[in-house]
C-alpha cells in the first residue's frame, strides 16, 4: 500500500504529534456557610484560606494539611466558596483591615485577598432574629434554608457545611418556648440538607426540639465549642496527673480577652455555657471536678488577643504538696480559623462518603464534643486519625 503523504496523514499520525489532552476536571466546589459570617474568625478564615491557596502563606496550624489527611479526598482549599448569616453590617473587606490594623492579620494581606473578601462578602445574607422581627420560628428556619439552597445553586456546589463561629449566647431558660438563634440556623441546616458544625458553646443541634431531627437527616454533624487555647492544654496536662497517680487538689483558672467575644461573655450567662465545656475535660479525665473556680473576665483594650491563666494545687509522693502555672497567650481568631477550616473539610468529606450522625471523632477540636469521646488530647488525636483512614479508605 503506497502510504500517505504527509500533509494528508491525520495529526494523529504525525512524527513527533501528541494528542491533544483534555485539561482535567476541576474538584467540584464545596460551600462552607459561616454563622457569624463578618465576625473576627470568619474573616480571618476566609482571608487565610484565600492566602494559602495562593501561595502567599504556609497552611500553619491547619491539621488537614499534614501528611495524615494525605488521599482523603477533602476538597482542595481552592475550591471553596464561602458566604453566610449575621446581623452585623462591616463589610469583610473592612474588617479584615481592622484585624489587620490590629497585628490579628499580616499586613497588606487584606489588600492582596480582597477580591476573596468582597465575593464572600456578597454571599452574606443577613440573619437573626433582628429586634422587632415578628416571624415565627418556622419562618425563621424556612428563610434561613431558603438562603443556603440559593447559596448551593447559584454556585454550582457539590455539597455545602455550615459552620456556627457566632458570638456565645446563653443557653435556653426552662419554660422557653422559642429556639434560640443557634438552633435556627442548625435547624435551617437540617432542612437544606447541609452538613453541621458547632464551633461555639451555643445550643446549636443539641436543643432537645432538634434532636429527632438531626437523627434522621442522614447528616453528619459535629460540636460543640472549638477548643484553642485554655481547654487545650488542660486536655494535654490533666491526663498527665491522672496517669501519674498526681492528686489534683484544686485547679482554678483565669480568662482575659476582648474583642465580640469578650462583649458577649461578659453575660454571666453565656460565660456559664462557655465554662461548662472547659470544666468537663476536668471532671472527666479525673473522675471528679477539682476544686477552684474560672473566670472569664472582659478586657476591651485586648482585643482579639486572650490571656489564661492557670493555677493547678497537686500533692505527690508521702503528702508533698506543689503547684503547677500556666500562662496562655494567643490571638484568638488565628488559632481558630485553621481549625474551622479544617472542620469544614472533614465534615464535608465525611458527607461525600456518606457518613451521617454524629461525630466523636472530631472531639479533637472541641471542648465539648459529641458523647463516646475521650477528654484527653492524644486519645482524641488517634481517633482523628483512624477517622482519617476511613475517609481515605472511602475513595481507595
């Protein structure tokens, strides 16, 4: 057969051509739906997560980008969008620049993400209830889901997970017939169909009206209370004198900070929600709660910065009586936003699998966490980890 001349031979059959390659697909986008969306620690996670995925810093801090989460299938930084509840009116464009005016963000960095900012930003629908607003419950859920549903189909989502990072509220009263905001939104959750995380002491999923529901939803679902500075270390030091056979005879503690937070735990209150979950890795780990007292005191001129400190009275070997102090400082929205987007990612993964219910595993971030748990750190660090070959094996 008398071959073809070249210029009538296919590109295909051309010296030296390759096939033109498909450009892969991009990951399906994954929607992380922040309650308390202008707040310190959703805007440094929208801020950090938009500066990592460009290069401009190393991921610090964030858990799901260590070797361990390797082949877990949890959607790339890159393909996150974000948007939002809240009743507050600061762009985040401009509050990223108070945060950065404040040492909370590098400089320049709100410059250098705004486009990032402003798009997140867009996505914000405002929450509630606001004062005056005479909508029933109901309403209220039916509103709030509507605004996640948009939020999945205006941008073309795989999945989306919400995320509570509002300031604490008090827990419900007896007798109380309404939701409290945090259980609106965990409820609108339900109803969307999004998977839940509460990074807050706030009622959240754990209303009792909630929780045939949230059973139900197929959902997983995780809370409460992001542990990040104080419980944390107390999580690490309390399962050292228990496996040291150390008597603990008192552990008291101090908390000083400003900033949305320090406003809303200045109502006694709210500081009863905060301190119950740091008082549980005591009475948990020890067998028992030790005596002494906590204090969570507001300090305006702080800011966004905190100071714990801790005094624990221990006896040891023939009665010997000691002491052991700590002192914690840290900027609160830093040491959160990692770890709110790595919940976000977990959970969202953990959906993707079609995993539901609650999630002990994830008591590695929260002071709080769901029952089955352990209170000490490096236990719940194993379990995070085993977690973490589920996923992997989910996608093998």
């Amino acid at each position: 057969m008398t071959p073809r001349p070249a210029h009538d031979r296919p590109d295909r059959d051309r010296p030296g051509h390759e096939p033109a390659r498909q450009a892969p697909d991009p990951a399906p986008r994954t929607g992380i739906w922040l309650i308390g969306a202008r707040g310190s620690v959703a805007t440094t996670a929208v801020a950090g997560c938009a500066a990592i995925a460009a290069g401009m810093h190393e991921p610090t801090g964030m858990v799901t980008e260590t070797a361990p989460f390797a082949g877990c299938a949890l959607p790339p930084l890159s393909s996150l969008v974000f948007g939002g509840h809240d009743t507050a009116s600061c762009p985040l464009p401009k509050r990223a620049e108070a945060l950065a005016a404040g040492g909370v963000l590098p400089h320049g960095l709100p410059t250098a993400v705004r486009a990032e900012l402003a798009a997140a930003d867009a996505a914000i629908r405002t929450g509630g209830p606001l004062p005056a607003d005479g909508r029933t419950d109901g309403e209220l859920v039916d509103a709030f889901a509507a605004d996640l549903t948009h939020f999945v189909r205006e941008h073309g989502l795989a999945r989306a997970v919400v995320l509570n990072v509002a300031s604490t509220e008090p827990a419900p009263g007896p007798g109380e017939d309404r939701l409290p905001p945090s259980s609106l939104y965990a409820a609108a959750a339900l109803r969307a169909g999004c998977p839940y995380v509460n990074f807050t002491p706030s009622t959240g999923l754990h209303h009792p009206a909630l929780e045939a529901a949230a059973g139900t939803s197929g959902l997983p679902y995780a809370g409460r209370d992001g542990k990040t500075g104080q419980t944390l270390l107390r999580s690490v030091l309390a399962p050292m004198f228990f496996q040291r056979a150390l008597e603990v005879r008192a552990w008291s503690g101090t908390n000083l900070l400003g900033g949305g937070d320090g406003a809303s735990l200045a109502d006694p209150a709210a500081a009863a929600a905060k301190n119950a979950g740091k008082a549980r890795v005591l009475s948990d780990t020890l067998g028992g709660l030790p005596d002494g007292d906590l204090h969570i005191d507001n300090v305006p001129a702080l800011g966004d910065w905190k100071t714990a400190w801790d005094h624990v009275a221990f006896e040891g070997f023939l009665g010997a009586r000691m002491v052991l102090q700590t002192i914690w400082q840290g900027c609160d929205s830093a040491l959160a936003a990692p770890l709110v987007l790595d919940l976000a990612r977990i959970t969202a993964a953990a959906h993707a699998a079609g995993i539901s219910g609650p999630r002990p595993e994830l008591a590695f971030f929260f002071k709080d966490p769901d029952p089955g748990a352990s209170s000490s750190l490096a236990d719940q660090f194993a379990a995070l980890l085993a977690f973490a070959d589920r996923l992997r094996a989910a996608v093998a």
